[in-house]
C-alpha cells in the first residue's frame, strides 16, 4: 500500500510542476463546459417539454463532467503499460514481488487521480458562482450526497476495470491500436461522454442502461442531480457493483491466461 | 574564414526546487537565473583548417556551433563567416555549411537512406551531375554503398553516423560542423569517421570544427585546439603546444617496499596505496633524477616508471587549472 | 512545389510502411467523427430544430468544418506537433537548411491518416447536399468553396499561432485546443446558437463566424447580403497576422536557442 501511495505522490508533485499546464487544462474544460451547456440551452429553447430534466439538473451534470474529467476520460491510456506487453518485458514485470493486475489497476487509479485533484477544484468553485440555471447546484440531499461520492467511486473502477480489459486485450492482439481507437469512439458515445444518455432516443436509452458504459460517470452524475430518484439509484448502484465484480474477475481471468501464454511461449 | 569577435550570449533560465510545498509555490511565481553562455568569444579560423573545439558540459560550446550556423543571435559582439552574418543572411549562410549534429537523426526512418539523399539534393538545389560525383565519393570514403539502399531504421548506430555525416556533406559545404560526430560509435565506425574527416579536409579543403569529449579524436585529427570553459576561450593553440605547457609535469610510477613515500618538495602524490604510488612531479621545481633519487632514500623502490601526460590528462588538468 | 510532392511522397512511403496502424487510425479518425454525428443525431431526433436551423442544415455546416479542419490537419500538421519538432531538435536542422522555415515545416509533416475524418465529412456531404433544400446556383457553390477555403486558413492559422507560442513556453499550450478542437466540435452547429456574445467574439477575435455562420446564411438563402457571401476572404486574412507573429517567433528562437 505504502509504494501505491508514494507514486501516487510523485504524480502529485509531478503534475503540479507544470503549473501552466495546469490552469490551462482548467480554463479549457471551464469554457468546454460553458459552450455545451449554451449549446443544450439553445435546444432548451426548442422544446422545453421535450428536454428530458431540468436545465438545472442539466448544468450539474455537464459541470461534473467536466471537474471529473481526468476520472472518467475513456480516451487516456498508459502507453508504458502497452511498450511492456508488445516489447516483451512483461516477463521482468513477472519477476517483481507484485500482483499485475493490481499494480496497474493502482497505477491508473493515481494518474486519473492527482489530474482530477487539481483541476476539479477550480472548475467546481466557479462553477457554483455562476447565474442561474448555468451553475452546479448542491446535492438534493445529504444522502444522496453521500450516495454521489459512493457512486463515484464505483463508477471510476467500472472505468479502470474496464481499461483493464483493453490493456490485456493486448496480450492477444499484439496491437494495442484498433481496439483503443473503437473505445475512444463507441465508449465516449455510449457512457455519455457525448452527450447525457437521457439524451438519447428512448428505446436506445433502455439498452446502453444496463450496458457497462452508463455505469462509469452516467450513474454518479444522475444521483448527485437528482434525476435518478428513488429505486433508480438503488438499481442503477447495484449494477454499479455487478460491473465492478464482472469486470474485475473476467479481468483477472483473462490476465491469468494471458500470462501462463507468457510463460510458456517466453514473451 | 571564420571570424568572432567579442561574442556575449546570455541564458535566463527557470529554477525548480523539489519538494510537494516548492511545486505548489511555484504554481504562482517562478525564478530565474542568469547564465552567462559565452562571454566575450573571439578567435578566427582559416580556410582549410582543422580545429577541435573541447570543453565540459555546458561550457558553451553548443552555443558558440549554433551561432555559427545562423540558429542562435548572440547578445554582442561579431561573426563574420564567408563575408556574411550566420543569422542575418540565413539562406545564403546555410548553403556553404554543413553541420552534423551528434545523436539527432535527419535521415527518414522508414525508406531507404538514398531516398533522404535524394530528398537533401532538392532541398540545396544540387544539380543532378555533381549530386552523383559528390554521391559516389562520399559513398565510397564512407564505404555506405550498400548501406544506403536499406531504411534508417535498420542501421546500426555507426552505420547510420556515417549516412548523417555523408548526408551533411551532399551540397559541398566549404564549412563543417561537427557536434561529437563519435559519442556512441564503436571503434571501428570511429577510425572510419576519422579517417574521413582528414580526407575531407585534405582533398576539399573543407574547413572542419569539430567538438568532441573523446581525446583520441583530437589526437587523431586536429593541429589546432580551441579550449572554451564556462563561456571563456581559455586556450587557443596547437597540440604540441597543449603537450609542452603540460611537459613540465611527469608522472611517476613506483612500486616498492616499505613505508609509505610520504610528502617530498616538488611533487604530489596522486595516489599510493599498498607499495605502489603515483607522482606527479613539476620538474621545474624538482627535476626526475632528483625526485628518484629522493624517493629510492626514503622507500626501497622495486620499479619505477616516468610518463608523459597523454592528451586526456592534460585536458583534465587544464580544467583543473582553469578551475572549469 | 515539386519538392513539396517529393516530401509527400516520401512521407506517404514511410506512413504506409505501417499499414495496419495507418489503417486503423484512419477508421479512428473516421469512427470519432461518426459518434459526434450520431450526438447531433440524436439531439434531431428529439428536437427537431435548434434556433431555427433544421438537421440538414446543421448537417451541411457540420460537413463544411469537418472538411476544413481535417484539410487543415492534414497539411498544416507540421505546426500542429510543433512542440516535438521544437523538442527533437528538428527545427535546428530545419534552420541549417536553405529553404524558408514555414516551407520546411509543412513539407516535414503531412498526416495523411486525417483522410479518415474526410470520409466522414464526404458521407455527410453526400447526404445534405441534395436534402438541405439549397438551389446549387453558381454563388452558392463558390461559396461553399469559400467556406472549405476560409477555414482552411483560419485552422492553419490557430496551428501557427499555437506553434509560434511554442517558441515562447512549452507548458499551458493545452488551451489552444479551445480554438482549434473547440472551434471543430462546436462549430458544427451554426455559430449563432452559443448567443450574441459568443458570436461576437468568433467573428472579431477569431474569426471562425467568418468562414462559418455569415457565408452559411447565405448558403440557406437566409440572406442574400453578397457581404456575407465574402465573409471568408476576410477569414483568409487571418492567416496575415498569424504569420506576422510566427515571424516574431523565430526571430525569438534565435535569440534563446531553445
């Protein structure tokens, strides 16, 4: 654990290093923020009827997203994780007293996490000060607060479980480049990274909910907002952890296997 | 002709101290220091000449190649090469030069070295006639005939050295630069880099400036040194006249019985250990025969060897000498 | 130009050298433009309309920055990895070379995977071309090649803008990408719909309203003002200043070498 936190450190420090880098990360995901939600506002217009929550509900949303932006990015990958499987020096990897798959598992935890600690923040902060209906509001409730912050961190290892997948996917492929390219694309798309899944036409909606996709930021963001009421959050937590559970394992299986391929071909 | 005079180039750069509480300040305000890169460079090189540029790390040598090449404006001063200011007429500069920088690539990694070549002729506009001559000559001093036909990334490290070098070279420069054209190289594509240089200089008459850390290189090629340490030309001379200032100083090798030699007048230890000890006398104070007759009264010496500096020591102790 | 094809076709030899990974990130290119469009998609299938502007429509000004940008990537690409070619020490050899920089740096780059979002672009085309209900008069399609060609330029200028800020600091640059991908995925909605201010601040400060939201009112036949059919001359002219501070760039390259 102790090692886990210490490079979690590093990260720490190392991000803070590029200070610019920082502030201009803020500014950019402030004023991405602030043109999607304009963009939602001129549809609002359109059709308020049609607009599936409030505008309100809808801001929360699109300002957690983007706070939260270094948790549940389905694009950013460990390209070192990739050099060590196509170049073989997995089998070094083999020889250190440590798990695999925790260890990467860990380690992209850190990454996502000292980004996230940064830049949410500032976005956050602004964001509450914003005219109305354009700013985050507070949680509906302490419990579903407290709910949120659960969620979230059940949706941030649905993620990583998930990348897991794609990082072993490797072992097979040899490849690391399609199979990251569909990701980036279907993945955004179908966990609401695009636009919210409660967007989407309905039939399609009843789908991607039970997909592992709307239980990575789709389900923290609609507790925290509120849209989710009730039995909702009960369901959609549940399926959190069923796909954390499913993830996990079905990762760990196919580590193993690809590993014993490992040792009996030497890399 | 290449002529400096006076040259001052001055570097600001931003400090960075470690630790969680210095990277959180430094989110709000940075510091600077001011390095002073070259400070007042001035010395001038013939048509044809052969010149080893040397110096530590840092000691300004890099900046002094890049001015000389037209990529770098110094603060003061003047630099005339070929009648012309490098940063002033940049096209005209380049045409006449050819600079080879150690441990950068521009060759492209996945076609075949000619086709670089190739690529470098339209870019210098050489004619097809001369780019075949100057091809052939080069390909075979560099003996790369086979070499070239092969992508970049398929060559060893000297092989693909001596491609750059040859790359640098298609346009007949009348001036080359040489930014350790050896670090890395293997002794074999060494001599074959070496003995390039000298025919180069010799059947072209290119004028060559060359810097390097590797001593042998200077021994094997340059008559004319040129010492830079901490942006100060410190030395501007030939190599015998490096080994002459250094001839006052010999080293003495002795193995022997007994006590340790301890200290004697004229000379010092440069180390001794377990009945064998090495001297460095200045025979200007104490000449070899008395330094050994001294030694034999006070040790009961088994062997005893003197030795000239090699060029390497004499560059070390220059440094030391000139606290660089 | 002849050499020009000469880097091409070298820079084509050594990209197809990797035929599997240029494939795939030509589907990419072309997969990531795909999920943006099924986002506007689904936005139409709900809405029906936004400010008064119907999908087709919104599909064409899609297509119309989709193309630009992507030309822009394509051929302006050696400005946008510039900090590599900065870091590398490509761009010291750049300097030895007896050619002009700006050349040179185009020439050293072509990124010819940025097809993929071209595709996308062109199946877009191809479908609200004949539906969006414009009469392809002569004005009309020299204005829809005003519109490729003006945002082509002000692409290719932000490119140089952000290379030229590479000169001058290698960290923070990340907020450029509010102009160049900003302007791509937001710009796929007429401009007007982010409200005066926005509009405001795209056609005086960076000029994409230019090549975008005025030329494409009259594209629809919203107005027949033939200023505004013109707008994207003035977007090329963009191109002036950005080449004016990319000049003041280099000269600060040679007085910090670094």
């Amino acid at each position: 654990m102790k090692k886990y936190l210490s490079f979690f450190r590093i990260r720490l420090i190392n991000g803070l290093q590029y200070r610019a880098a920082a502030w201009a990360g803020v500014v950019t995901q402030f004023t991405w923020g602030g043109l999607t939600l304009l963009m939602f506002w001129a549809f609002y217009q359109n059709g308020q009827n049609i607009f599936p929550m409030t505008f309100s509900e809808l801001s929360s949303y699109i300002w957690l997203q983007q706070a939260l932006l270094a948790l549940y990015m389905a694009w950013y990958f460990d390209n070192d994780i990739f050099d060590t499987i196509t170049s073989g020096n997995i089998s070094y990897e083999l020889c250190r007293p440590v798990d695999i798959y925790t260890m990467w598992f860990t380690k992209n935890m850190a990454v996502r996490l000292s980004r996230a600690l940064l830049r949410s923040m500032p976005i956050l902060i602004v964001a509450v000060f914003l005219p109305k209906p354009f700013n985050i509001s507070p949680p509906a409730s302490v419990l579903s607060g407290l709910l949120f912050l659960i969620s979230m961190i059940l949706g941030f290892l649905v993620l990583i479980a998930f990348s897991m997948l794609i990082y072993i996917s490797t072992f097979y492929t040899m490849s690391p480049l399609g199979i990251r390219i569909l990701v980036t694309s279907v993945v955004e798309l179908l966990a609401g990274g695009i636009i919210p899944i409660p967007f989407f036409p309905q039939s399609l909606q009843t789908i991607i909910n039970v997909l592992p996709f709307a239980s990575m930021q789709n389900t923290p963001f609609l507790i925290y907002n509120g849209y989710f009421e009730g039995n909702d959050i009960l369901l959609s937590m549940l399926l959190q952890i069923g796909w954390v559970i499913t993830l996990m394992l079905l990762g760990r299986v196919l580590m193993r296997k690809a590993l014993r391929k490992v040792v009996i071909h030497g890399g | 002709m290449i002529e400096l005079k006076n040259i001052s180039k001055t570097f600001r750069v931003a400090k960075r101290n470690a630790g969680l509480r210095e990277a959180v300040k430094a989110l709000f305000k940075k510091e600077y220091t001011e390095i002073r890169a070259l400070d007042n460079v001035s010395f001038k090189i013939f048509d044809g000449e052969m010149v080893g540029y040397i110096g530590p790390n840092g000691a300004g040598k890099s900046s002094t190649i890049k001015i000389m090449s037209g990529i770098l404006t110094p603060d003061s001063g003047e630099c005339i090469i070929n009648g012309r200011v490098p940063w002033k007429e940049r096209i005209a500069h380049v045409k006449e030069i050819g600079v080879v920088f150690g441990q950068r690539n521009q060759l492209f990694w996945d076609v075949p070295v000619v086709d670089s070549f190739e690529l470098i002729k339209d870019i210098y506009k050489v004619n097809e006639v001369q780019f075949r001559k100057s091809l052939s000559e080069l390909t075979e001093l560099l003996d790369i005939g086979e070499v070239i036909r092969t992508p970049a990334r398929q060559l060893s490290l000297g092989q693909r050295m001596r491609c750059e070098i040859a790359a640098s070279l298609l346009h007949n420069p009348k001036v080359l630069f040489l930014d350790e054209p050896t670090i890395g190289l293997d002794a074999v594509s060494k001599i074959a880099v070496r003995n390039f240089i000298k025919t180069i200089n010799k059947e072209r008459g290119t004028t060559v400036i060359l810097t390097t850390h590797d001593m042998q290189d200077i021994e094997a090629l340059t008559e004319r040194i040129l010492l830079i340490g901490k942006g100060k030309i410190l030395l501007d001379g030939t190599l015998n006249d490096l080994k002459k200032r250094n001839s006052t100083n010999k080293t003495l090798v002795v193995d022997y019985r007994g006590a340790r030699i301890g200290e004697i007048e004229g000379a010092s230890v440069i180390k001794e250990l377990d009945g064998h000890a090495e001297l460095l006398v200045d025979t200007t104070v104490l000449p070899v025969s008395q330094a050994i007759s001294l030694i034999s009264s006070k040790v009961d010496v088994k062997d005893i060897s003197v030795i000239g500096a090699t060029a390497e020591e004499m560059v070390v102790s220059l440094y030391r000498e000139f606290q660089i | 130009m002849k050499l020009y094809l000469k880097y091409a076709s070298i820079i084509l030899r050594c990209q197809l050298q990797y035929k599997v990974s240029f494939l795939m990130s030509t589907i990419g290119q072309f997969l990531v433009a795909f999920s943006t469009f099924l986002g506007v998609y689904f936005m139409f299938n709900r809405f029906g309309s936004v400010n008064g502007f119907t999908y087709t429509e919104v599909l064409l000004c899609f297509a119309i920055m989709l193309t630009s940008f992507s030309l822009a990537e394509c051929f302006v690409r050696g400005f946008d990895a510039f900090s590599g070619i900065i870091s590398n020490g490509e761009f010291d050899r750049i300097m030895v070379r007896p050619r002009n920089e700006i050349f040179q740096v185009l020439a050293s780059r072509i990124e010819f995977s940025r097809i993929g979002r071209l595709f996308q672009a062109i199946a877009l085309f191809m479908y609200a071309i004949p539906k969006s209900g414009v009469l392809w008069s002569v004005d009309k399609i020299i204005t829809l090649a005003l519109m490729l060609l003006g945002g082509f330029f002000v692409f290719s200028g932000l490119f140089i803008i952000y290379a030229t800020l590479c000169f001058f600091t290698t960290e923070g640059l990340e907020f450029m990408n509010i102009f160049t991908d900003g302007t791509r995925e937001f710009g796929k909605y007429p401009l007007s719909i982010y409200g005066e201010g926005i509009l405001k601040f795209l056609t005086y400060v960076v000029p994409v309203a230019l090549f975008q939201y005025y030329p494409f009112l009259y594209l629809i036949g919203r107005t027949d003002n033939i200023l505004y059919m013109l707008a994207p001359v003035a977007g090329i002219a963009f191109i002036v200043p950005c080449l004016i501070f990319w000049k003041i760039g280099v000269r600060h390259y040679k007085s910090t070498g670094s």
